[in-house]
C-alpha cells in the first residue's frame, strides 16, 4: 500500500517496508506483481510477433512478386522457343511442340507431388497404431466394468 511523503507536499509514493506488511498482504501484493509482469510480458510478446509478422509480410510479397516475374519469364521462353522452332517447321506445329513440352512437365510435376503426398499420409502411424491400441484397451475397461 503506497502512502505519501509528507516532506514534499505528497508528491512521491514511498513503499512501506515490506516486514512491516502481514502475510497476507504480502500474497496480495505478490499476486498482483505476478499478474502485472505476466501482462507485461504478454505484450512484450506480442509486440515481437507482431513486428516478425510486419517482416514476414515483406518477404512474402517479395515471393510472389518473384513469381510474377518468373511466369513472365518462362512467357517469353516459350515464345523464344517457337521462334527457333519456327525457323526449321511450320509455325502452327512450333507451338504445338512447345506446348506439349510445357504440359508433360507438368503432368511429371503433378505425378512428382502427387506421390509425395502419398507418402506423407498417414502422418504418424506410429501415433495412430497407439490411438487404436488405447481404444481397444478403454473398450477393455468398460466391458469389464459393465459386468
């Protein structure tokens, strides 16, 4: 409990000393020091997510405007492509040549993360082969309780 200096009209809040205080005060005081530093380091917390979050955003924007270039630049290699297949066939089957490479690189793509997400799932056999296990055995219990 603060109280006031008498010296300088008031104006500064002394402490009492602590040994002055009776236990349960001291509890009090206690809990209400904890509560207030746990708050403060909630928002301190807070403010680092919130400034990592500020950075990660940047970042992220970086990404897909790298992406965006990307896709601009494999544009003009294909229509590099056609031009120098243009040069030894037909125009029409220059583009349908570099079209169907681009779509069989896709389908290897698609085939390359189709399996890979096939080999992903189940994420923790492990974890699931224990789930089934504490099934069976609560299934154990209740029967046995039943009786």
């Amino acid at each position: 409990m603060a109280t006031h200096d008498p010296t300088n009209g008031g104006a500064r809040a002394v402490e009492p000393d602590p040994r002055d205080k009776g236990l349960g005060e001291l509890v009090k005081d206690l809990a209400s020091q904890t509560s207030t530093l746990v708050r403060q380091e909630i928002k301190l917390a807070q403010a680092e997510v919130t400034e990592k979050g500020k950075v990660a955003g940047k970042g992220a924007g970086m990404l897909a405007g790298a992406a965006v270039v990307a896709l601009l630049g494999l544009g003009a290699l294909t229509a590099f492509l056609i031009i120098v297949l243009d040069s030894f066939l037909p125009l029409w089957l220059a583009a349908l040549i570099v079209t169907l490479l681009w779509l069989a690189l896709a389908a290897v793509l698609g085939l390359a993360g189709k399996n890979a997400i096939q080999k992903a799932t189940p994420p923790a056999p492990q974890t699931v082969e224990t789930v089934k296990e504490d099934i069976q055995w609560a299934k154990t219990q209740t029967g046995s309780a039943a009786r």
